[in-house]
C-alpha cells in the first residue's frame, strides 16, 4: 500500500450504456496519467475527431492545459460538473 494510503482510480464510463470501456489504478493523480489513459481508450476503441464529449470533474488532472490541450489534438470536447457541485448529470 502506498504510504499516502489511498489509491487513485481513473475510469472512463460509457454513460447510456454504463459500461467501463477503460480504466486504471494510480498511486498518484496527475494529468500525465489522465492523458495516457485516453491515448489508449481513443486508440482501442477507434474513436475519430469530433466524435466523443467527455463529461468529468474538476480535479486538477482533468482541467491541467496539457490535457485539456491534448483532448483538443483527439477531437474529443470536453464538459466539467459545476464548482462545487461533484455530482452534476452529464
């Protein structure tokens, strides 16, 4: 176990269908790992510019400029829950 004592789990949930397309478990959080996550979800799963909206929090992987930068290079847009508010729909 990590001596912080908590684990960081990256998902990324099909929402109407609620299936777990990809995921990964991090002794750390950052956009780094965020990025490589959906480097592989979009390769596996073909996904092509413009086809995808991903819905997320506001954590601070999931808003750094270099992944906000890198979901612009995949086409994919983007949509964040409200401040404060961690359990908008999407």
């Amino acid at each position: 176990m990590p001596s912080s004592g908590y684990l960081t789990l990256y998902t990324v949930i099909d929402l109407c269908r609620r299936y777990v397309l990809s995921w990964m478990i991090s002794t750390k959080e950052n956009a780094s790992l965020a990025r490589q996550l959906m480097d592989e979800s979009a390769a596996r799963y073909g996904i092509q510019p413009n086809q995808l909206t991903i819905h997320q929090d506001r954590g601070a992987p999931m808003t750094a400029h270099r992944y906000i930068d890198q979901m612009v290079d995949l086409g994919i847009v983007l949509s964040h829950n409200r401040p404060r508010f961690s359990n908008d729909n999407a």
